[in-house]
C-alpha cells in the first residue's frame, strides 16, 4: 500500500465516464403484488421486456422502442399497481486538481471541513454501534504487495450488500465511494485522513460502476438494502420524481431513520432528487473559507400546487437546501494507487536547502532532478534546455502540450508551467499525449522564485489519496457529523437529528435562513449540546392548545388541512415531526404525497412559536 507522506503538493483526481443518458435505454419501475410478482414478469418477459432488477414490492424493466404510454397499454394486469419512468441517477462529485498545503512530513491530515464542522471537538465511540448506510460506486478494497487493505478503514466494522450489475461492494466503481467513504469514516490513526466520525460502522452498497450512471429503481432497492443501518447518505441525483424511490426513503425516516442526499453540483435552481423529496434532507457545499460552493444547486423552498383558483405556492423548507458542509477541494481516499500527487521542490545558487513550492499534476508519472532552464512560452525548441528542467511561462496562445512537447524535444527531463494569473495552474496536455516527461503546474506567486532557482526536481507519483470537489464531497461531511451526534445522543430519532443540525448551524452567506446555505454550516458540538440540553423530540413535539382545532381529510393523493384558532399572519405546517411549509395563515393547506399506504401526522403552529394545534393522523 503507498502512504502518502504528504507535502507542499497536488493530488489529482481521476476523472469518472460518464454515458450520455440518451445511449442508455429508457427504463420503467413496475409496482406489483408481490405475491403475484412472477405472472408480472413473465408478462413482461412475453412482450419482449427485459427485467433488470427484482425488488420488494416491484421490478424494473425496459421494453425496446417503447415509452410509458406504450408500456401501460402493453401491461394490463390486475397484480401491476403503478407503472413510472425509472429516472436516471448520476454521481455529483467534480474532477479537479488542487493544492495540499501542510508541513513536509506530514503522515496524517485533518480536511479543513472536520474543524469547519467542530467534529474535532467532539470524540467519537464506534462501539456506540452507529451505522451509515453509503449508496454509491463501492469501496477499494484491494490490498498492495503486502496484501494490506487500505489503511485508513476500520474493515472489521465495513459491511456491504453486493449488485449483480455492478458486482462486489468491495472493489470499487471509481473512486467516488472510497473517497466518500473517507470523509465519514477514516481512521484516526495517524496515517492518511481523519473522517468525521472515525471507524464508524458502515454497509456499502454499490449502485454504480465506473459509467457513473444508475436509477431511481437501484435506489429504492438500495434504501431496502440499508436496513438496520441509521444513516443513508446519497453523493448522487438527477432529474424527475419517482414514487417507489421516494416511498422507500421515507419508509426509511419514518422507523426512525436520517437520509441524505447531495444538493447537485450545476450551479442554477433546479431541483435534484431524491435530495428533492421531503424525507430526504437535502445537503449543500461551501469552501473552507465559508463561503458557498459555486456550484452548489440552490432550489427554491417554493412548491406550487393545484390548479387554476386552487393553484397555491407555499413554502417548504425539505425540498430545498437544508445545512452544508466542506465540499470544495475535499482531500479524503482513495482507492490504492488512483490518484496522483505532484512533487516540486527548487534550490537557489550556493543554498543546498531545497524549498518545496505548491504545484499540480498535467501529465506524465515520472521524477526528474536537475537544473533549471528558463524557457520563456516554449514556443520553440531550444538546445540550452537539454538536460535540463525546462521553467515555462503560459501564454502566447501555445497549448501546454506544445510547451512540454517543446521542452522534450530540446532534450529537457521535466517541465515546470507557471501561471501567468493569480493562482495555481491547473490542466492537462490533451488527449492524444505526445510527451512522456513529468510536467507540473505552478502558481503566479512563485514564478520569481523558480526563475532564480539553480536546480529542480519534479515528480508524478501515484497516491491512495486525493482532492475531489461537488456536494458529492458535502454529503458523506453532513452524514459523518450526524452519526458523530447521534453517538452522544442515542435516544434520538433521525428526525431529532435532523432538527438538530439545522437549528445549530453556523449562518452563512446573507443573514438568516438562505436557499443557497439553508440553515447554514452544520457544527457537530453544538448539535449534541443542543440535543443534551434540550432532550429528543422537544424540537417536535410542541404542546397542543385547546382553543386551535385542526381537522384533516384526504382524497387520491392529496391530504386537505383545515384550522381556526391561530393568531399571526403565518404558520408552520408540520408532518411526522418535519416542517413541510411556512405558510399564510388563511385556515387551509394541501398537502399532494405519494404514498398509497402507511399513515401522515399532522400539526400547525404558529410561525416559530410552540402555540401549536393537537396532532392529527390521517391513515391511508
């Protein structure tokens, strides 16, 4: 196993495929009687369907050339319930480059949003036997020379659920699982990272390959596979609703259980799922300076329903952002040898002290050490560089590969590109690569110092740890700190938890509540403190007045609340617990589900207060 000693350099990530959803075949979920689930897939199978996934309670197929409308009109059969497009699901992580600045020597490194987040003051029992539940691309398991696993997991406490599709949860897909696996659970142990809850329990369950690519069906099947594990945390999304997705994860929150699902990395206000469903706590990324991500999606809390004199937009804060955490240049796993750092260190004249100067991986593994060269653009070949280490300005409209490809043919052994605007120089030489020796980006700021370096050395080498950036990176941050409260904090319910988080997170961007930071940054000490002062299920469950009477009914899909006795412009809405909406106190709400069984608690209180209405269920 190769143990970064981390230094003064830059880990590259490797950069998932992806499939163009329209190369991929339109998929549809089947809800069936399970006890008559055989007659529907051999229905499905005789019309020329082609099944690829059996769950409880449904399947999912597709059928060549067909759409929905032509699939229920193929399928007519009393044992179907529902059929619906299987939305596509995609990982929301970002491929980038970026800067480790540590002390030489370093062999453990505490991530910025682990101090962001205080989970540094708080300590975490694995033995208190919280369990987060990763639905992802798997987790690198595969042991070095030595037959070493990685050695930043607890593999004694790692469970997983394996897929016929994308195979054993324990040979990765990428490495998005690992790298998210990381950030929750990596050991304290004085070797690579430090998660935010380290050696947490975990079960792996992997739903997609190295494509990058699965469906709202794996989901829900997945969200089944979690079962006895507290927290479910989703680095993934995409476009479009699904009822079997959504009913699976609220089956989930509602024994008690926390999901969370990553905002999306596009930087506009759409809505992503299943972040976007209300059991499903919706996470955002901010950078390690506080300010947010800007990619991080930030969808309205507005939701729209009805029709004509019944259309209505209320407020819901569960179908937008909630909290965020660190998700920008997030240093954490990966799986052994995937990802690449890159080495930079100068001399000057008489001086025998190297410097190590921040640098970034182009292309090309490999060490170099000799003198430098100063090479101006590169934009020609140039004998003085010959055995040398060409130091290269960017610019002059010469693409880097030119550059590098320059500085090899005039016999240079390495090359240094620097900046020339503020910052470090991130890229690669282009695909095909005609070079082979190791080239390196460095920053602006550097440039006088390594044009009056004597000597250089560079080297490419591969890591088992590296940078990745998106709300992909924010999620796993959100569901560490949770299983790391909820272990000081053990007679909570998810939804406390939930709660929690939200009332003590750090404000950030505007002051107050925003769509871009929800609450704010989570902060994991005062999230227990709160929980201790304060007790499980204060937060929702305020005492009902008598003098405010609450009434509800419910007709298909869409449940109609009625009330009198409230003061105030505004009330909150509340459902199994969760604030659904903030709303106008005009005596009446609609609520549209997607549910066809189980049951819905309701409570309307006065905004922000505990006057409060008695609780009424409605069962389905």
């Amino acid at each position: 196993m190769s143990l970064l000693k981390f230094t003064a350099s830059a880990l590259t990530v490797a950069v998932l495929s992806s499939v163009s959803a329209n190369s991929m075949a339109e998929r549809f979920i089947i809800q069936v009687d399970n006890n008559n689930k055989g007659v529907v897939k051999a229905l499905a199978k005789k019309l020329g369907g082609d099944v690829h996934l059996d769950a409880h309670g449904f399947i999912a197929a597709s059928f060549a050339g067909k759409d929905l409308t032509q699939v229920k009109g193929l399928l007519s059969n009393p044992h179907i319930k529902l059929i619906e497009v299987d939305q596509k699901r995609h990982l929301m992580s970002l491929p980038y480059n970026d800067v480790l600045s540590t002390e030489v020597g370093s062999s453990q490194i505490t991530p910025y949003a682990v101090y962001q987040s205080q989970a540094d003051q708080l300590s975490f029992d694995p033995g208190i036997g919280i369990k987060v539940c990763i639905i992802d691309s798997g987790i690198g398991r595969n042991t070095d020379d030595e037959g070493e696993y990685h050695p930043d997991f607890n593999w004694a406490n790692i469970s997983g659920t394996n897929d016929s599709g994308t195979g054993d949860w324990f040979e990765h897909g990428g490495p998005h699982g690992t790298h998210v696996a990381g950030t929750v659970a990596a050991k304290n142990n004085g070797v690579g990272v430090v998660g935010m809850a380290p050696g947490v329990y975990l079960h792996i369950v992997k739903v997609f390959n190295e494509s990058g690519w699965g469906y709202s069906s794996d989901l829900a099947k997945a969200a089944n596979d979690c079962s006895g594990a507290d927290i479910i945390s989703m680095s993934l999304g995409g476009g479009g609703t699904n009822s079997t997705e959504e009913n699976a994860f609220k089956n989930f929150t509602d024994a008690g259980g926390l999901v969370l699902a990553a905002a999306g990395n596009d930087s506009n206000n759409v809505r992503s799922y299943p972040a976007g469903y209300s059991s499903v706590m919706m996470i955002g990324a901010n950078d390690a300076d506080n300010n947010i991500a800007n990619f991080s999606q930030y969808p309205s809390c507005d939701i729209t329903t009805g029709r004509g004199k019944n259309r209505k937009t209320v407020s819901d804060e569960t179908r937008c952002v909630e909290v965020t955490a660190g998700g920008v240049n997030t240093l954490s796993t990966y799986p052994e040898g995937l990802a690449r750092t890159a080495s930079l260190t100068a001399t000057s004249g008489s001086d025998t002290q190297s410097i190590y100067y921040a640098s970034s991986v182009m292309e090309n593994s490999g060490t170099a050490n000799a003198e430098t060269y100063p090479m101006g653009t590169a934009g020609t070949t140039d004998e003085g560089a010959s055995g040398k280490i060409c130091l290269i300005d960017r610019g002059d409209n010469i693409s880097f590969q030119t550059k590098v490809l320059n500085c090899e043919s005039s016999g240079g052994l390495g090359a240094i590109i620097i900046n020339n605007v503020e910052g470090m120089l991130y890229g690669t030489l282009g695909s095909p690569n005609g070079t082979s020796i190791p080239a390196v980006g460095a920053a602006l700021a550097d440039r006088t110092a390594l044009n009056a370096s004597s000597s250089a050395a560079v080297s490419i080498t591969s890591s088992d740890y590296g940078y990745m950036s998106g709300t992909s990176m924010a999620t796993p941050a959100v569901a560490g700190v949770a299983a790391l409260v909820w272990s000081h904090n053990t007679g909570c319910t998810g939804i406390d938890i939930r709660n929690a988080l939200k009332a003590t997170a750090q404000d950030g961007g505007v002051s107050g509540k925003d769509v871009h930071f929800g609450y704010g940054i989570v902060q994991a000490k005062a999230a227990s403190e709160y929980l201790t002062a304060e007790g499980c299920g204060i937060i929702t469950d305020p005492e009902p007045i008598d003098d405010i009477t609450l009434t509800a009914s419910f007709k298909g899909k869409k449940v109609n609340l009625s009330w009198s006795g409230l003061a105030g412009t505004v009330v909150d809405i509340f459902r199994n617990g969760i604030n659904i909406s903030t709303t106008a106190n005009d005596g009446s709400y609609n609520d549209r589900i997607n549910e066809n069984v189980n049951s819905y608690t309701y409570q309307v209180c006065e905004e922000g207060t505990e006057v409060c209405s008695e609780f009424v269920t409605v069962d389905f």
